[in-house]
C-alpha cells in the first residue's frame, strides 16, 4: 500500500492508452502524479505513478491528437494565490514542459481547471475566486500559449465554478456551477477555438 493520499482524479484516453492524473501527498506541497494504463486495463508505470509537477491540486488532463495535455492549480506561492499551469506528457509517460506551461499567473487565485482538445488545440476553463468568474485560455499542439491574457468565458453575478467541458467536431461546450439567481444552477456556452 501507499502510504500516502491521493485524490481528485482525472482521466483521458489517447487512443491505445488510458492516462490517470492526481492530486498526491507524498511530498511536503501537494503535486500533481500520473500513470498509463493500457486497453486491457494493465498499468504501464510503477505503482505510485511519477511526478509531473511538484506542486498542483485539482488536475485535469485531455489528449490532443499526439500527446496528453495536464492542466492543474498550482499552489507554489501558496494556496491563496494559484496559477493555472500544465504541461503535455507523451505516450512514454514523458513530460514534455519542464518548467510548465504558465497559463494563468499574477495575484489572482485561479482553481480548478477543466480541460478538452480539439483538433490541435487544449481549451482551459478554470474559476478565479477574487471575482468569482470563468476565464480560458488556448494552447497549441506544440505547447504553445496561444492567449496571452486569459479571456473571460462567464462575467455573471455570483459565484460561478467547477467548469466542465466537451466538444464536437468543431466547437466546444463549457458548463458549470452558476450563483447568478441565488441558489446554484448549471449554465453553459458555446466556445469556437
């Protein structure tokens, strides 16, 4: 057994193979672990997985066409003050951005990151508790950020959380938790990469 936690996990297929990410323990700052598994349910890594960042919570992860795409909240200046980072693993378990990919930095608290692909480009949503509002970003096949500033994709009164997205063949679909009315609701858009 491993002695110690593991939550908050995601899951992606790409193809041949089963990726699983997690929020892991094992270390003094919460990181962010992963591991293959393959079709038949057999894992392709150690037991425990292997590190892709020393410090995260709360990951998501998609596959892009050619590699796997983690995004999580990175609690390195502490966890009132969380960056939206990732990076893109290969089917070897290779992590490819090291340092990660900067996605959302500054001093603003930014949580809980949904992520989905389509064809070469990763969408991210994620919460920003200061304003209590949906921002994203995209990024390339190649890692590439390809906004600068994050946009906003909800601006409404209240709290609004816990993205979730989808896609189809030529557009996206992010819903999520919605204060706007009082009590929370699920709303959603449409996002065109």
């Amino acid at each position: 057994s491993i002695p110690f936690d593991q939550f908050d996990p995601a899951v992606a297929w790409g193809g041949t193979q089963y990726f699983v990410t997690w929020t892991d323990l094992r270390t003094p700052t919460a990181g962010i672990y992963g591991t293959r598994i393959d079709a038949n349910g057999a894992l392709l890594d150690t037991a425990g997985g292997f590190a892709i960042s020393a410090t995260g919570e709360r990951p998501a992860v998609a596959y892009n066409g050619a590699h796997f795409f983690v995004a999580w909240g990175d609690v390195s200046k502490g966890f009132l003050d969380a960056d939206i980072r990732g990076a893109r693993v290969d089917a070897l378990g290779h992590v490819l951005d090291s340092p990660a990919i900067a996605i959302a930095t500054g001093t603003t608290n930014d949580l809980s990151p949904a992520v989905d692909a389509l064809a070469s480009t990763v969408l991210l949503v994620w919460h920003r508790t200061g304003d209590g509002n949906l921002y994203g970003a995209r990024v390339a096949q190649d890692g590439t950020l390809l906004d600068s500033s994050a946009f906003a994709v909800s601006t409404a009164v209240g709290a609004q959380d816990w993205p979730a997205i989808a896609h189809d063949d030529t557009q996206f679909f992010v819903a999520w938790n919605d204060a706007r009315n009082g009590p929370f609701q699920i709303y959603g858009t449409r996002l065109i990469p």
